[in-house]
C-alpha cells in the first residue's frame, strides 16, 4: 500500500536490530486518516473470509483492527496485557515475548466475548517473528474459534513470521512488506526488480 510505505520511509526510523520506530503515525501517535485507508484496505482483502470477529492485541494493533472491523461490520475483541478486575476469573490467557518490550507479555481476553464457534480474523500493527500472532492463534484455538485470516499494517519478512504461521493453511495479508533493513535502510519486497 503505498501511502504506508512513503510514511514508513518519510517518517520511520530504523533504529537497528531489526526495530523499526513508527510511533509518530501508527504506534503512539496515530493517523487516523492513514488508519482509515489501512483499515478499508484490509477488509477489501478479507471480505469473503465470512469473519464473525477480529481480533487483536494491546494497543498498537487496536487501530488498524478497529476500522478493519468497522468496515467488515463486526466487533473487535483486542487481548489485554493486564487482567482488569471487572474481567471474570476464568479467562484465557497465554504467553508471548514481546521483541519491542524485551520481555514476556501476557495477552489475555474474557471467554464472554470469545467463544467456541467464532471465525477470528486477526489484525495486527505488525508480522515480524509471528510470536504475538501466534499468541493470538492461541487464544482463539483455546476458545474453540476458527481461524480465518491474518492481517497486518507491516511485514518483516527478515525475521520469518509467515513462515511460522504458514502452517496454519489460512490466507495472510501484509500492507508493507520490508525485506531488510540493513545498512540503516528500509527496503520493501515490491522495490526489488
């Protein structure tokens, strides 16, 4: 998607290892312009994977999957890093390192609003080691959900995320594919010839 791309190129910042900084337009401060077309262009991608809710981690990955969900016409559940008290005691919860934190997070959601049954379509600020989507996956798998797509704003292909979710034979869209970011550069998939 190119008006992503040319933010990521006019306003990211490759902090090195791997880390790309987009907190000026999607992950602190949020464009909710951008975040619209972004949205509207995933649920183009998604419309017949007959989705009956998306779901999403805190909080970075809450804006893309709100419009996503908004033009699919469904809810959004978005797992929690921290279980609030008005969350009932039985929830389901797993484990996932957190490669921006440099820690383990947990993602928990409430089985009210998860359950056996749903077709989950997953959206997601970003595809890099598949680690939070695969919690994600996790979650849904546990609530007896099938799964039925994943999407997400930005790809790492380098660090092998799809590979580790191809296995789960659904489809999987990604609006900006970065192939490296070696040598303080960013490049995309669609910039090689």
């Amino acid at each position: 998607m190119r008006a992503l791309k040319e933010r990521i190129l006019s306003e990211g910042k490759n902090l090195g290892g791997g880390i790309l900084k987009v907190d000026g337009f999607i992950n602190h401060q949020v464009d909710p312009a951008l975040m619209d077309a972004c949205g509207r262009e995933l649920a183009r991608r998604f419309k017949d994977v007959r989705a009956t809710k998306v779901l999403t981690a805190e909080i970075s990955g809450i804006a893309p999957a709100l419009i996503t969900a908004m033009c699919l016409g469904l809810p959004v559940v978005y797992a929690r890093k921290h279980k609030p008290i008005t969350m009932p005691d039985q929830v389901f919860l797993t484990l996932s390192p957190s490669h921006t934190k440099g820690r383990t997070v947990e993602l928990i959601v409430s089985p009210e609003y998860l359950a056996d049954g749903e077709r989950v379509l997953i959206i997601d600020d970003f595809l890099a080691s598949g680690a939070t989507i695969l919690g994600l996956v996790r979650l849904a798998q546990t609530a007896g959900a099938e799964l039925v797509g994943i999407g997400t704003l930005i790809e790492k292909r380098f660090e092998g995320g799809r590979g580790v979710l191809a296995d789960l034979g659904i489809q999987i869209e990604s609006l900006a594919c970065i192939i490296s970011m070696e040598d303080e550069q960013i490049i995309f998939e669609d910039d090689q010839a």
